[in-house]
C-alpha cells in the first residue's frame, strides 16, 4: 500500500518502521536537516529496551503536492503543529487521512478536512502508543513489544484501509468507539504531569514527589475528571477514572514511585504542545464552570503552565 508519513519525528519515525517491515511502500514526508538524515541513512531507531537498532530505507519528500495520491496518509506531529499543515492536506486529492497525536479538537481538524477538499476526506485519530526523543541524527524508542495505536474515527467508522496497511505488521490497533472522548481524557494526566515537570526554563526538573505536591496531583486529576464529565464525557479508559476516584492511595504510590523514576527523562516534552493542550483545558474549565482548587495550586506552586 502507498502510504505517507506526514511528520518524521520520535513516533512518526517509529510508524514508518513499523510500516516498511509491514511490507508498505512508504514516504516519509520531512523538512531541513531531518530530510537529509533520512535520504542519506534512512530511518535509523535504537530500541532502548531491546538493545537493537534498526534501520528501514525510506522515500523522502519535502513537499505534499495536491496531485500526490497516496492511499493513507499518517500525520504524526504535535498539537500545535496540525494547523499548519491542514490546509496542506486539505488541497491534497488523497482521500484517507489518520491525524496522529494528543489532539483536544479533533471535531474541527475533521470539519475543516471536510470543509476546504476538492475531494470526500475519510478520517481518524490515533494515538501510538510508545515514547522516546531525538538523539543526534537517530530517534531513540522507549517502545515495547509489537507496537500498539488506539484509533478511532469520529463517526465511528474507522477506514477500511487500515487493517490492510497493518495486517503483516504485527501491530495492533485498539479500536475506539469514542476516539474524541479517549484523546480528550488522555490529556488530563498528560498535562498534570508536565505541569509539575518543567521549571520557569521549560527545562525538565525531577518531580518534588512531596506529599503535598502528590495530592494535588491526584486531586487534579479527579478535577480534570469533572470537567470532562460536565462536557458529557466520561473518561475512557474507566479503567482510569476508577484508579483516580476510587483508588487514591495506589495511585498515590504508583505517582511515588513514578517521581523516582528517571524514565520521564526518555520522553520528548513540548512547550508548545503542552501550552496549547492547557489552552484547550483553560476553555473546558470556564465553560463548565467547575472548580479546580487543585489545578489552582499546582499553577501557584509547583508549575509554570
Ligand atoms: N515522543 C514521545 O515520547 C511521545 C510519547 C507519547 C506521545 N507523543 C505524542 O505524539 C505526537 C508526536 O510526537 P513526536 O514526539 O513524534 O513529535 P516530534 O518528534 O516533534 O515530530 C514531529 C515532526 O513533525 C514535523 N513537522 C512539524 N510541523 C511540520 C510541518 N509544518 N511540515 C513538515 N513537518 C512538520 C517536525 O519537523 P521538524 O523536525 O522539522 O520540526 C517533526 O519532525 C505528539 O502529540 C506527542 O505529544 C510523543
């Protein structure tokens, strides 16, 4: 299948792997220096915890023409990012389009898809489920087994595409029914974590990990849980909720442990995903009105969202 990778980053280069050995015919679409280390070393990632590298040749394009059909194109990048190439997908004629990443308004991407194509767009949202950063000319993978994506499209029909572009992949797509409501819950311990991650340098600092400042971290957690309730969203996984509502001291322990764990020092952060997911949560919250003493105390104490 003629696929494009929109986005070579940490996890849009971790896709195009998983693609090629699926057997796919796979471009990958990359700007700058990030285009030259492809074409010239293809997709280079160390598998942290499986003690590999692996190296996948790829096409590169630096440019999504409107005539470049593809059959299913992935766009694997920041929030903050989409917006900027929109209009750029939108002019493309390829029909399939599955938006990858944290995402708090995946109604709009789609509506403006739909909206401004000279051709029909089918669309979804996905989530890859890994981690990892840039190091050097290489993407470092914190990844285990298989490989996983929780996808979903809005209307509830995911693309018939996909299980094609995976069946050879050993990869597994955990379907939706609710992806918004998935993409949605999925921010509110992303951005609790990173509130209390970051120093007013936007540099990466150790967890406090102080009892008071764990409270307040499940307590936001519980808040954010609210809010979405007070959209008409329940949080998925319930699995989750559960563990935030019910649970209190395990997650109380498992946040312990968490904040002596220098895993978090694997994943790439962004400043400006994280500000524009806060944005997002910022409307939420004053448009269901619900209080978020919690929230209030992180902003004042411990953070500089
Ligand atoms: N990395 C992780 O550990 C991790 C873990 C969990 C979830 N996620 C989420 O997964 C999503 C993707 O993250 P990521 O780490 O893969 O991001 P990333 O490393 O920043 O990759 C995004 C890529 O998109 C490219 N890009 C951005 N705007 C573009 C444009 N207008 N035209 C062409 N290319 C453009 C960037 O190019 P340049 O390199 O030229 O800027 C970059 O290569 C995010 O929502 C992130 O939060 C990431």
């Amino acid at each position: 299948m003629k696929i494009l990778v929109y986005g070579a980053g940490v996890l849009g280069s971790q896709l195009a792997h998983v693609l090629v050995r699926g057997g796919n015919d796979v471009t990958v679409m990359a700007r700058g220096k990030r285009a030259e280390e492809l074409e010239r070393d293809g997709v280079v990632i160390r598998h942290v915890f499986q003690f590999r590298t692996t190296v996948d040749p790829v096409r590169v394009t630096r440019e999504l023409k409107a005539e470049d059909v593809y059959d299913l194109i992935f766009v694997v990048m920041k929030y903050n990012d989409f917006p900027s190439v929109l209009p750029i997908l939108a002019n493309n004629r390829s029909t399939n389009i599955v938006i990858v990443g944290n995402n708090a308004d995946a109604r709009s991407m789609q509506t403006y898809l739909e909206d401004n194509s000279p051709v029909d767009k089918r669309v979804a949202f996905g989530f890859h489920v890994s981690g990892g950063k840039r190091h050097k000319d290489r993407m470092m993978s914190i990844g285990g087994g298989k490989g996983l994506m929780v996808i979903g499209a809005l209307d509830g029909k995911i693309l018939p595409l996909l299980d094609q572009a995976f069946a050879k992949a050993k990869y597994k797509l955990d379907v939706m029914k609710d992806i918004d409501a998935w993409l949605k819950s999925h921010l509110i311990p992303i951005l609790m974590l990173n509130a209390v991650s970051f120093n007013e340098e936007r540099e990466l600092k150790k967890l406090e990990g102080s009892r008071e400042q764990l409270l307040h971290m499940i307590g936001a957690l519980d808040e954010g849980i609210a809010v979405l309730e007070a959209m008409g969203i329940d949080m998925i996984p319930r699995a989750q909720a559960k563990l935030i509502r019910k649970h209190k001291r395990l997650l109380y322990l498992l946040l312990k442990i968490y904040s002596m764990l220098p895993v978090h020092k694997l994943v790439a952060g962004s400043y400006g995903e994280i500000e524009a997911m806060d944005r997002a949560f910022t409307d939420w919250k004053s448009v269901t009105k619900v209080p978020t003493p919690h929230w209030d105390a992180l902003r004042r104490d411990f953070t500089i969202l």
